[in-house]
C-alpha cells in the first residue's frame, strides 16, 4: 500500500525523553480523510501510556488524541468531509462497526475492541497506530468530527478527550436541572466536567486538592469549592450528592467521596490512576450507591458534544506550547500544575 512520510514525536522506551520521530502513514483509501494537523491537546493519559504506567504501551509511541486540524485530502467516496474542513478526531480512529456496541453508537465498547488513535492496532499497515502529536493523519470519515466555526481550533483540541470523556457519563446519569454534581480533581478532564454540567444546568460542586485552584474552579462554573483537605467542609456536603466525577489521575480515597452520595447517587470513576483503589463494602452498602466508571464516548455523541459546545461557547482553558517543550509540560502536569490543558501548536514541528 502507499504511504507517506509523516514527521512527529515519539518516546523510545518508558524511561526516554518525547524525541523528534518519523514514520509512515497510508495514502487514503476510498473512504478516508487525510488532515493536516494544526493543534493536539495533551491528555494525562498520553503521559500514563508515554511512561509506560499502565504496562500495555507498544513503543515507538507518538501520544496524542485530542486533534484538530484541516482536510487536506479524501478518498474517492467521501461524502461527509470537505478539503478545507475544520476537523477533529479522538480518542479511536476505527471499530468494527457491526457489534451491538457499535451499532448503538458506543464505539468505545466495541465488543471487537476499538482501534485507538495511538497505541492501537493499525489494522491497514500493521504494527501500531501513531497519534497526534504529528504533522498530519489519515483516519476513516466514519471517525472524523466536525467542529463547529464559533469554536477557537485550539481551544476545542481538548474537547476531543477531556470534553467527551466527561459530556458522556454526566448525560448518562442525568446531570441537569436539580441535579447536584460532584466534580473531583480541577485538571484538564475535571475543568471541563465542570464547565458541562454548569452549562446542562446542574448544581456543581468542585473537590480538588490545590488551594490555588479554589477561585478558578468558580469561575469555570461550580456552584461551591471544597478543599478536599477540609474535613470540616467535606462534612457539610455528607450524603448529598446525585452523582460524582470522579477525574483523578493518581491513587486517591474514594470511600471520602462515596460518603457524599445521597441514596441512589452514583460515584463515576473517569481518572485512570495505575494503582487499584481501595474501597470499603460499608461506603456504598449505605445507601444503596453505585460505583461506576466510564470510558471516552462515542461518535455520534463526541459530534453532539461538540455542538453543544458550539451552541453554548464553551472550549478549554488552555496554555499553548511548542512541542519541543513537551516534556516541562508533563512534569508540570505531575505537580498539577496546569490551567487546565495544554495544547501543542502543532506548526512547531516545521521549527524542530
Ligand atoms: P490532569 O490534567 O493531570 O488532572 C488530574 C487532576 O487530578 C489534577 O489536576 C489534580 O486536581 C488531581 N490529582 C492529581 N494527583 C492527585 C493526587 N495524588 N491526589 C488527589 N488528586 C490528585 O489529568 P487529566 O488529563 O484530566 O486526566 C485525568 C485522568 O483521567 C488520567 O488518569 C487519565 O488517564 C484519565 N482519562 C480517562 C479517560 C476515560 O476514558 N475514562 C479519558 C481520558 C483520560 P486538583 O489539583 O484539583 O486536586
Ligand atoms: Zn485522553
Ligand atoms: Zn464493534
């Protein structure tokens, strides 16, 4: 099959540096979408996978799904992108598209396992798929996004992952008017879940561990902040809440925050820590409350996701960077020291 030469970056091995990296892409097929790539959020789980935290990474892995960019080219028999379009992809680039998973629409469950934008297995080429910290990507047109033109392209990069991965479980489990919402760990999943459920109308309450995030999270859109440090505070929120995003990227207590579920409340685990976490059997015998969790979203609601964030003028709050600083970003992600996502301006790769 054809290809062409695409440049990125990429880590070697868990112990390595993110280093300049070329590889092949495949010229399109009839139903594929080629789109240079203009800007790619940095996602914690491009960190945990970089890093080798969760054991499965295939190596060289170039991270990256939270993509937009623009249509440079498309095979024969697209019909839904246009050369020119303002595009995006996430987290998966393919599935079967015949299991009961996919047929709902929940690609991400696809019972044939989804094929993710890295470190997924490129059923064309071989070997395994590179993500978006690159120049440009070639994906099916079943698996490529709109975003909507009132949205800044480097602001809405984020919502490819951290907005899906929270748009999904708070539509799930009701997040609306009347609602009271949870949201635990202000990073770049957490601030977006509170921008979501603030704008489905839901009553927020942000936990986070940074005292300095405490005013940011109010002005994002939480109703109230709780220091999770404060015993006093976490107190008063005690068997009160519908639901809780849980978006903690690190092993952390979650008995603390089960006990604020009220009966029937549901604590949905997004945060993907390496560690399991331990629960007690009493923290959800008692009101009959449910652990959940929840992974990325599916297409068609990645699409609604973005329209709503269309309609109602919501991207990330970003800090953007070149990606020869990609490695001060993660250590800086580790301190959580981000408000709240950064994204790689992908024009830097010329400067490398
Ligand atoms: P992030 O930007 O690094 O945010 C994580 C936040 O968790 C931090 O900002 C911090 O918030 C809090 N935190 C970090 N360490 C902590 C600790 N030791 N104890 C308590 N709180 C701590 O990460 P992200 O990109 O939002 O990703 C979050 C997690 O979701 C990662 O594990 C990622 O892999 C996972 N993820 C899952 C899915 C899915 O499909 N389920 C999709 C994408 C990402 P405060 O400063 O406010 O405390
Ligand atoms: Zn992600
Ligand atoms: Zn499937």
């Amino acid at each position: 099959m054809a290809t062409a030469t695409c440049t990125g970056y990429a880590v070697q091995d868990a112990n390595s540096p993110l280093i300049p990296f070329s590889f092949s892409r495949r010229s399109p097929r009839p139903l594929d979408v080629v789109i240079d790539i203009l800007y790619c959020g940095v996602c914690h789980s491009d960190l945990h996978t970089a890093r080798n935290e969760w054991g499965n990474t295939l190596y060289p892995c170039v991270p990256g799904h939270e993509i937009v960019g623009r249509v440079r080219g498309v095979g024969s028999g697209v019909t839904r992108h246009q050369i020119g379009d303002l595009v995006a992809v996430g987290c998966m680039v393919d599935a079967c598209r015949e299991c009961p998973s996919c047929r709902e629409g929940l690609e991400q469950y696809c019972q044939k396992g989804m094929v993710g934008t890295y470190n997924g297995d490129d059923n064309v080429l071989g070997g395994h798929t590179f993500g978006g910290y690159s120049s440009h990507i070639v994906v099916p047109e079943d698996f490529v996004l709109q975003v909507p033109d009132s949205l800044d392209p480097a602001g809405a990069a984020p919502l490819l992952c951290a907005g899906i991965t929270t748009w999904s479980p708070l539509r799930r489990w009701g997040a609306g008017p009347g609602k009271k919402v949870g949201v635990v760990g202000l990073g770049g999943l957490g601030h977006m879940a509170v921008k979501l459920a603030h704008a489905l109308g839901a009553h927020v309450v942000l936990f986070t561990t940074s005292v300095s995030k405490v005013a940011d999270g109010r002005r994002l859109g939480a109703d109230a902040v709780v220091l999770s440090s404060d015993s006093q505070a976490m107190l008063t929120y005690q068997s009160s809440l519908d639901l809780i995003i849980d978006a903690v990227s690190a092993p952390h207590d979650i008995d603390l925050y089960l006990d604020l579920l009220g009966r029937d409340g549901t604590l949905v685990q997004i945060g993907a820590p390496d560690e399991p976490l331990p629960v007690s059997a009493f923290s959800f015998i008692t009101g009959r409350r449910s652990i959940a969790g929840s992974a990325i979203g599916g297409i068609a609601e990645t699409q609604e996701m973005l329209d709503f964030c269309g309609e109602h003028g919501i991207t990330a709050d970003i800090e953007i960077i070149p990606i020869q600083q990609i490695e001060q970003a993660y250590a800086r992600m580790l301190r959580s020291d981000i408000k709240y996502r950064f994204v790689i301006d992908m024009a830097s790769l010329k400067t490398a």
